[in-house]
C-alpha cells in the first residue's frame, strides 16, 4: 500500500509539475524571443539553444518541486492536524504566486500599497480555497484521489513521456549550446565616445594627447579617413554592431530602439563560440532599454571613469582567458563633462574663477553662452585644453589592455580595432558638442586595427564603420548566414580594384533630419526639414542651406559651399542620385520610429532628392 502511494504520487506529481512548468518556467517567453530574434533563420543554433537553456532548467526544476509538495502534502494529511496542513499548503501555494505575480504581472516595487493589497489578497484567497479543499477531502479522500487519478493510464504514460521529454530537451540544448568552438582570434573593440580623428597624434594632432594610442597604430593598418554612420552615440553604435546604416538598423532618434531581429556582432560572435563581454563608463544610448545587451554573455554600462573601467575589463579578461573572447570596450571620459581626475589640466593650468568645471559642464549652457557671443576666444580655448588631457587620460589606460594583452602572449592572437562613435564640434562651423550636424569633424573618426599578426600600414581611402564587421568575421573565418552586411572586408585585396563604395551618414540627434554621402572628395550634406518627434531644437548655429556640397580636398574645413557654383553641378546631381536611392532603400526590420511620410517626402521633393 505504502509503495503504491509512493508511485502514485510521483506520478501525479511529474504530471502536474509538467503543465505547471510549462506557464511558468518561461518557455513560453522563451518562444516568442526565439522567433523575434530569428536565430534559426539565421543557422545561429547555439544562440537559439542558449535562449531555452535556463526556461528548461526551471522547467525539471518545477516538475521535482511539484512531487516534493506533494510528498509533504501527503505526509502531513496523514498525520491530519488540518490546521497545519491548510497553512502549510496556503504558504507553499501563496508565496510563488506572489512572486510570480510581482514578477510578472505588477511594475509596481515590493512594498508599494498596490502590491501590498494584492499580496493580501492572494493570501486570504488562497487561505480560503485551501480551507475548502480540506472540508472536502479530508483524509481518506485525498488519498483515494491520488489513487484515482494514478489509476488512469494516461496520466501515467504522460509522466513517463514528461520525464524523458524534459532530459532529452536538456541534455540537447547543452551539447548544442556548448558544441564546437571559435576558431578565430580574440577581439577587442576600443570605442573613444566623441574622440575626434584629429586630436590624435597619429592623425597629425599638434599636442602630445595620444602617445600609446600612436604606439599602437604604429603597429598596425591605419585607416586614414574613417566615417561613422550618424554625429551622435545610437545610431552609430547601432551601425558598428550591425554593419548596417542607420536607416536599415532603424535605432535612430531619441526613441527608436535595434529591433530584435537584427544581428549583431555580439550575437554573431557568441553564436561561434566566442565569450562576448561588454563595458562602458555608461551611455544610456547603448544601454540595454535600447537592445544593446543581445548576445553579450557579460554587460557592463555603469558610471566608471577610464581607469576603474580598464580595471574590471581586466579583471573579466583574466578570469575568461582560457577561451576565445570578445570585449567591446567604450571609453566615455572624453565626453562631456569631463569628469575630474589627474588629466583635467594635463594640457591647461586650471583657471580658479573659471565657470567650466570638470564634471560641472552642462553643454547647453555653453552653448547658449556661445551662440550669444559671451564666450571668449580663450574660453573656447580652454575648453578644447581640458578635452585633450581627457584624451590622453583614456589613451594612458588602454595602454594597460594592450600591455596585458603583450604579457599574457596572446596579443598576436588578437585582433583590436581602436575607433570612436562620433567626433566633437569646437565651434568649427560655430556650434558646441555632436548631434547636430553632418560636418567632418563630428563624423570622421580615427580608425585602426592592430595585433593578430598586421603589420603597420597607412590607408588614405574613404572607409566606414559599418566596414569593421564584415572585416572581423573574415578574419574570424564566420559566414553570413541569412543576414545582409552593408559594409565591405577592408583587407580583401579584390575590393582594392573595385570602385571605393561611397559613404552614407544620417540620423541626428537634435533639429531636423540631416543626410550626408561623401564620394572620392566630394560630399553632399542635405539638410531637410523634418522634425522627429522625440528631436530636441539645436541650440547654436546650424545651417539654413537646404544643401551643401564640399570638395574635401581643397577645403577640408567645410568652408565653402559649392552647391550653386557651375563647377560642381555635374558631380553634385550624381551625389544626389546615390543619396536618394540610399534614403529610399526599403527597410529590412521593423521600427516604432516614424516612417518617411509623405509631408518628409514632400518636403525632400522640393529640395529635389525624391
Ligand atoms: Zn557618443
């Protein structure tokens, strides 16, 4: 009788744990981001097998806690004090409910009275329900009830098929998660958030801002004229991630988000075995509210200026050397405001009576001040003194990745691609900080890749940043499968006879939208007049022409517009032939931003592109 009971309650037990796992492991959610991400259309079954590997586990994990319940149950129901049974049951049922309705239903915190009431009214209502079932089962009852059910043959068959299901399906998706391994080298991506090209020494900088960054680009291919997709952090983080522009990635404007569906690096990179860890001294564009965690095993974005941030890169790598890796590392000190450390005044003396303070800057103060002419020459001066020692702050420690990298012998073993997101306008063409405009020095960037055996070259031909992970995964020997890559392999020696593709930059992030294409020398900027929602006004200078049109090798300051000048027309009509078609590819993924309409259309007509 005893080993009856025994085995009907293992059997119910697995039985009911099964469908309750099933709701509440998150196999369910699990689904739905599978089909999102589109692993599977992509062959990246690693990633896809990793997305069930925890939902699974909770799912054993309920089916064993389910028939240790009933165990207990069944035990104290034969002892029948019924007072303790129903509050043992009541606990045993109130509180995963609780915490499953906070989890999944309430946004509100813990002790906020809306969850407070709720909390006590699963109580009282479980309390209740519990007390009936003891009225009418009582004992005896309870017991004839496990046997009933244990006596139909297809609850005991379910439990079996259950049981093997559950550890077929786990011991698959771990051999399938942790199957093969990367084969190609180790990388590191070093991001310098709104380091301009220019104020390096390797790029031609008067002052000693960068002497290891110059070391290591000495080693390395150096690519002389680098774009970014976009003047600001999203988009052009977006476009590094994706090798896409940022009309087909779509994280454009303050609110668009990298829909799931688009693969990125990280992504690509785990699915091939690689462990992906991410840091950043925190910008909130690439955080995780806009999608930029996906496929990092490790994510880091907190407020750390350069030197805490390299030590915890370190300390990961060193944990994690033993197999392939990829750190994607992105310093934010040469942003604004420029927090305080021993660099502040490394190129300036500190000016006491100075309103610019290292970590007290508020941008649009400045550029208020600026734009209503109160702000000095020297002020001006000042401020760019105090944005070098931020340069020469982050390149002291990454010279710390690079020396450990050399220590540990892997650095030959290692590809780093040392770059930035964007540049910083200094009044160049009158107005303060990025986001606003399409000028070479928000969107020229410095560009190179050293280690894994290169040796030092210098690049002069226009290159961009969605170029870098076509470039990697050659490097890395992975296939594209069922996703596009804009950009092109920059070491692929058959791309050298090919004409140079020209580069398409868009997206700002205040004022209406701007659209740049540079071929060869020559760049369009189209400044239409579409205002986002979610946009913010410029404040500053930003130029009324509704195009622009540069010769960059006689003027590379942006200086002259030679849009209504006879010589420029021929080559002008062509830009604006490519510009057009690039705006009006049809996009590959699906956005909340606002579309193109036809009031944009419209308008972008009158200025003569559509
Ligand atoms: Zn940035």
């Amino acid at each position: 009788m005893k080993e009856k009971n025994t085995t009907s309650l293992l059997t119910v037990g697995v039985f009911l744990g099964f469908v309750f796992g099933f709701f509440f492991s998150g196999m369910i959610g699990a689904a739905g981001e599978l089909s999102a991400q589109r692993y599977l259309f992509y062959k990246m079954y690693r990633l896809a097998a990793s997305v069930f590997q925890w939902p699974l586990f909770k799912w054993m994990a309920i089916c064993v806690i389910t028939v240790v319940v009933l165990f207990i149950l069944s035990k104290a129901l034969e002892k029948a004090n019924k007072t303790v049974v129903t509050v043992m049951a009541g606990c045993l049922v109130f509180f995963p409910a609780v915490w499953a309705v906070n989890h999944y239903w309430l946004t509100y915190t813990k002790f906020h009275p809306v969850s407070l009431a709720v909390d006590l009214g699963l109580f009282v209502f479980i309390a209740f329900f519990i007390w009936i079932l003891g009225k009418v089962f009582g004992k005896g009852r309870w017991e004839s009830l496990l046997h009933r059910l244990n006596e139909k043959r297809t609850i005991k068959r379910a439990a079996v098929v259950a049981v093997i299901l559950l550890l077929l399906l786990n011991a698959g998706v771990y051999v399938v998660g942790t199957s093969g391994g990367a084969k190609g080298p180790n990388i590191v991506y070093i991001v310098i958030d709104t380091l301009r090209y220019d104020s390096l020494g390797c790029y031609g900088y008067h002052r000693d801002t960068s002497p290891n960054i110059d070391r290591l680009a000495g080693e390395g291919v150096v690519f002389k004229r680098a774009y970014s997709s976009a003047p600001w952090t999203k988009p052009s983080v977006a476009s590094l991630f994706s090798g896409l522009s940022p009309n087909i990635h779509r994280a454009v404007n303050a609110r668009g988000a990298v829909p799931e569906a688009v693969p990125l690096t990280a992504e690509i990179l785990k699915n091939d075995g690689y462990r992906t860890f991410f840091f950043s001294g925190k910008n909130n564009f690439i955080g995780k509210r806009f999608h930029f965690h996906q496929g990092f095993d490790h994510y880091l974005n907190a407020s750390l200026k350069a030197r805490k941030l390299t030590d915890r890169v370190l300390s990961v790598l060193e944990e994690n050397r033993g197999g392939r890796f990829f750190a994607y590392v992105h310093y934010m000190d040469a942003h604004l405001p420029y927090g305080s450390n021993g660099f502040n005044f490394f190129f300036t003396p500190e000016k006491k009576d100075s309103p610019f303070v290292p970590g007290g800057f508020r941008h649009k103060f400045v550029k208020r001040k600026a734009a209503a002419g109160k702000l000095s020459g020297e002020d001006k001066a000042y401020i760019k003194s105090m944005y070098d020692g931020q340069v020469r702050y982050v390149d002291k420690h990454i010279e710390r990745i690079v020396s450990w990298l050399k220590e540990k012998g892997i650095f030959d073993n290692t590809l780093v691609v040392v770059t930035a997101d964007h540049g910083e306008e200094f009044w160049d063409h009158g107005n303060f900080e990025h986001g606003h405009s399409l000028y070479d020095e928000l969107i020229r960037v410095p560009l190179f890749f050293a280690g894994n055996g290169l040796t030092h070259e210098v690049v002069e031909r226009p290159v961009r940043l969605i170029d870098i992970l076509p470039t990697v995964l050659e490097m890395a020997g992975i296939k594209a499968h069922g996703y596009r890559l804009e950009g092109i392999e920059l070491f692929d020696k058959s791309n050298d006879k090919k004409p140079v593709p020209p580069v398409f930059v868009m997206n700002t992030l205040y004022g209406p939208e701007k659209y740049a294409l540079i071929r060869g020398s020559r760049k369009l900027i189209v400044n239409t007049a579409d205002m986002y929602p979610g946009k913010d006004e410029v404040i500053g200078y930003s130029s009324q022409d509704p195009v622009e049109f540069y010769d960059l090798s006689g003027d590379p300051g942006e200086t002259e517009n030679l849009a209504d000048t006879e010589t420029g027309g021929e080559t002008l009509a062509g830009l604006q032939r490519m510009l057009t078609e690039f705006i009006e590819r049809e996009p590959t993924f699906k956005s909340k931003q606002v579309k193109l309409d036809k009031k944009t259309k419209d308008q972008l007509k009158t200025l003569g592109y559509l």
